[in-house]
C-alpha cells in the first residue's frame, strides 16, 4: 500500500511516467488507425476521440492550472485515459480489438503508484467498461450464463495483472519502508539519527510558522565520554550512550522528537514549547541522568550532561541558526564547569 504521504518528488516522478503512458496510449491508437490492423466502427468518431484526449493531456497537464501533484489528480487522468481505451476498443471490436489491452497500463501503473483504494476504483470502472463493450457480442445469445462464463474467463488476465501487480507494490513499500526506518534510525541506541532530524526540523520550522507556534530545541552531550572509553573500553562507552539515550527518552514528552545527533551528542525537538518549558525540561533530564549509573566491571559508572536551548522564534527564526545557537549554548555550559544547563533557559 502506497502510503498515504508522499514526497513532491515522489509524486512529480509518477505524474512524469503517466504523462509517457498517456502519450504512448495515443500513438498506440493512431498507429492502429494507420496501420491496417483491423474494421474500424466510424472513423472520424475514433480521429476525434484521439483529438480531444489529446487536447485534454495539453490542457490538464501543461496548462499550469493545477501545479500541486496530487494522486487523486492522477487518478482523474487514469480515468480519463480509460474512457478513451473503452471508445477506442469500442470503434475498433469491442473486446475483441488488440486496443482493450491497453487497459493493462493503466493498472499497472495505478497498482504500483496510486494506492490500493484507487487501483480498486479503477479496476471497478474497467470492469464495468469491460464487460459493456462485450454486451453486444457475447450477450446476444440466448445462453447467458455459458456468455457470462466466456466474457469472466476472457477478463481473467486483468484480474491477475492488477492482483499481481498490487501484492509487488506492497511488497516494494515495505521494502521500501524499512530501508528508509533504517537510514534514518542510529544502529547503537534505536533513537533517529542526524538526518532524520533535520528533515523534521524543516517540517517543524515550517508548521510553527505557519501556525505562529513556538518550539525548542535541547542539545545535549555527555560530560565523561572520553574518561569511561579511556579507562573501561568503548564498549562501556557505548553502555553509557545507550544509557543516557533511554533516560533522555524516558524524560521528555512521548510526541519529542529525541535523535543522536553525534558521537555523544543528542538533540531533542519539543514542538509547541516555549524556552522556559525547554528549561524545565533540560533540568528534569540533567537530574535524571546525573541520578543514574550502571555497573561495568563491578564498579559503578555516572554520568551528567550539558544542555544547551534554543526556542522559535525567540532566539531565531532559521534552523540552522537554531542548532548554532544551542550548539553555543552547550559548550558555554561546558566552560561553566559542566552538569548545567543552558543559562539562557535560566533566565526566561
């Protein structure tokens, strides 16, 4: 199942490969119309069809009128695309023409790109188109349930193309699922890692602005790294890592976003918080950090953290300078002789 936010890059992609299959599907027909391929119904009827969706594919998609790729606008164009296979096959042998399997296309490419509810709307009006163009060859007898039985077998193909094709995009989606879970997730303490983070902080940056909303941002870094590598091996440092990581966790609110931002740096974003909410918080996570150990070697290891704050849009209304200034925010608590927080939040 396609999920159901996707990427403007990811939906330009897709309006790019309908916009070939359109256009593929339009030479197809005239080809057919040049070639001698077969009886056509009414000509004229057919070269006009062919004007007016081409006229339609310049209109919907190169006119600008709607510059926002959204599926069900690409939904509407799979639609559009198969009323004008279903009159073409129509004009050129009903079910029988070579021009019906063009509908192939269109489920394909609505199975592997639009979702499951849309492929099953579009697989209903093919269906429904389908089984019309065969009335009138298959119906005419008096037989109806041997025609029925005829017409389900000859749509049987369509039915394995779209059920095929739509257990692959799932499974491509999961696929794709985890690959990104897993380049946006830090290996050693599960939390999300630096890139995972910019990107929401891009997205937060734009939400509070748009909804005048204030949010902060914590940075936070281990004050005894070093000391614990040096004299218990990086796997103890890695222990304290994975421990400071769950008190972090255990500390803010379930909807904070916490990330290792690096070696032993973590960054916490708390939407729709002021930098003295910010302030209580980084203190609640200094204590419980500072109130917690863990034993390596039967001798018991402690550690404490820096934080350093900054808050939309008080501090600054730009991302980057946000991570700047409480990234200068850190390391003054740091020259302050470590465990404090950021002097500014003490002030708010």
């Amino acid at each position: 199942m396609i999920p159901k936010a996707l990427s403007n890059d990811t939906m330009q992609g897709f309006s790019r490969t309908l916009a070939e299959l359109e256009w593929l599907v339009l030479v197809l027909v005239l080809l057919y119309f040049v070639l001698p391929l077969g009886e056509i119904r009414d000509q004229w009827q057919l070269v006009v069809a062919a004007g007016l969706y081409s006229l339609f594919i310049i209109s919907f998609r190169y006119s600008r009128l709607l510059t926002t790729e959204t599926r069900w606008k690409l939904a509407v164009e799979t639609w559009v695309t198969t009323l004008f296979i279903s009159w073409c096959a129509y004009q050129t042998g009903g079910t029988e023409s070579p021009l019906i399997n063009l509908y192939i296309l269109v489920i394909i490419f609505c199975a592997l790109t639009l979702g499951k509810t849309i492929t099953l709307l579009e697989f209903g009006l093919i269906a429904a188109l389908y089984f019309y163009l065969g009335h009138a060859t298959y119906y005419q007898s008096g037989i109806l349930s041997l025609q029925l039985s005829e017409v389900m077998i000859l749509f049987a193909p369509f039915l394995l193309v779209g059920y095929i094709t739509t257990l692959l995009a799932a499974d491509l989606q999961r696929a794709t699922d985890h690959l990104t879970e897993i380049s946006n997730t830090d290996e050693l303490t599960g939390l999300k890692n630096r890139r995972a983070f910019n990107t929401t902080l891009n997205t937060e940056i734009s939400k509070a602005s748009r909804y005048k909303r204030p949010f902060a941002i914590l940075m936070i870094d281990a004050d005894n790294l070093k000391p614990v590598n040096d004299k218990f091996g990086h796997e103890a440092g890695d222990k304290l890592i994975k421990t400071i990581a769950r008190v972090i966790r255990e500390s803010v609110r379930e909807v904070d976003l916490v990330a290792r931002y690096g070696g032993d740096e973590f960054v916490v974003l708390m939407s729709e918080s002021s930098r003295s909410n910010a302030g209580v918080v980084a203190e609640r996570v200094r204590r419980a950090v500072e109130n917690t150990s863990f034993s390596v070697s039967g001798e018991r290891i402690h550690s404490t953290v820096s934080i350093g704050i900054a808050s939309f849009p008080t501090d600054t209304p730009n991302g980057e300078e946000m991570l700047a200034i409480a990234d200068k925010q850190l390391y003054t608590c740091k020259s302050m002789g470590k465990n404090v927080i950021s002097p500014l939040a003490e002030s708010a």
